[in-house]
C-alpha cells in the first residue's frame, strides 16, 4: 500500500501523527522548514509531509493545508499583477490572503481611509471571497489576527507612490475586521492592553523592515 495516500489530514482516522522531524535535503529544496510524520493504523507504513514554502512545489505534490494554499493564492496573484497583498494569520490555527482593491466601502485602515481601496478577505481552503466574519459564524473567538504586508512593495514604489504607500502598514492587527466582538471583548480575551499590543506590532513592523532592507542592500 503507497502510504502517500493516507495523508489528508491530521484528523483522519487511518493514521496517527507522530510528530515533527526535521526536513530531508529534498524537501529543503522546497523551502520546507519542517516535516510531520504520521503513521498509518492499518499498515503501519509513515508518511512524510514536509511543509512547503515554494509555490512551485506544492502544485507539484498538490497536498498542503491553509499555510500552502494561502501562500500559493499569494504568489499566483503577484504573477497577475496585484501588488498590494498581505498574508492574514490568525493566531489560533489558520491563515488567509487579503488583496487591497479599489472600493471605499468598509473603511478601517489607514492605506483604506486614504481613499486607495479597501482590502478584501480571500480564502482558498473554504474558497471563500470577501467574507471576513466567516470564521466568527463558526463561534471562534478572535484574539490575535495579523496582517503582513510585504516591504519589498513599500521599498520599490515609485516617488509618486511613496506617500500612499507607506499608509499600508507592514504589520496590522486586523482583529477587529474579523469579528463582530467589541474592542473591550477582545482585550479582554487576550489579557493585556490594547496598547502593549500596538507597541510590540511597532517594534516588529521596524524590525522587519529593517531586515529586509538590509536584504535588499546587500544584492
């Protein structure tokens, strides 16, 4: 029996997860950071499934879970020209794409209320569009969902550009979009001040910044 066709996820009741392991040198070349093992209930027989972090390779084993699905919907919608797109994750287990297009309608961040467009919710694992309070109806309650935008774009915009660009943030904490829960209900939930929280997304938001221009000087 090919123990490659036991995967589908880790709920499934013909195997087991084990664990994590390190990825093999294969799998590296497919960006993968780290493997889950799991073992099959009728054979025996484990199954790898390395993590990908490669567009390519995960249309090639066409097997992966939100983080590859979201990351591959990223990556086809730079390849069509959408520049302006940030990886949502929410915290607790899942993450998702947004991509700022333009509509004035449901203004709540800055890039938004500057009259550039609005960013809307795209979800490939529940191929769901434009519907941010999907996972509230499901009785989640949000805590922690952040939004990165990539620097690269704020650093590769035109003069003429710069202004309207550097209103979209590099992290945003984007709860709130998500969940019909007051600003209170959250802070509550998560058990610290609204404003340590704005404080450490400043903090992270330089750092990530300063890394990446770094990268950028050094090629």
């Amino acid at each position: 029996m090919d123990s490659s066709q036991h995967y589908e996820d880790e709920d499934n009741d013909d195997f087991s997860f084990v664990g994590y392991v390190g990825p093999s040198s294969d799998e590296r070349l497919g960006n993968a950071s780290r493997t889950e093992l799991y073992r099959c209930r009728s054979c025996s027989a484990f199954t790898r499934f390395p993590r990908y972090n490669k567009a390519l390779w995960v249309t090639q084993t066409r097997r992966g879970r939100c983080g590859e699905y979201s990351m591959l919907l990223y990556r086809m919608l730079r390849s069509l020209g959408y520049d302006k797109i940030r990886w949502v994750v929410d915290w607790a287990d899942h993450v998702w794409v947004e991509v700022l297009l333009g509509n004035d309608v449901g203004l709540k961040s800055a890039a938004e209320e500057s009259g550039t467009g609005r960013w809307v919710h795209l979800d490939p694992c529940e191929a769901a569009v434009d519907n941010p309070l999907l996972y509230s109806s499901w009785g989640k309650n949000q805590t922690y969902l952040m939004a990165f935008y990539d620097p690269y774009a704020i650093m590769s915009s035109t003069s003429d550009e710069n202004e309207k660009e550097s209103l979209i943030q590099p992290v945003e904490d984007v709860t709130l979009r998500y969940t019909t829960d007051e600003i209170d209900i959250v802070t509550i939930r998560r058990g610290i001040p609204e404003q340590s929280v704005a404080e450490a997304i400043k903090e992270v938001s330089c750092k990530m910044v300063s890394t990446l221009k770094n990268v950028v000087a050094s090629k």
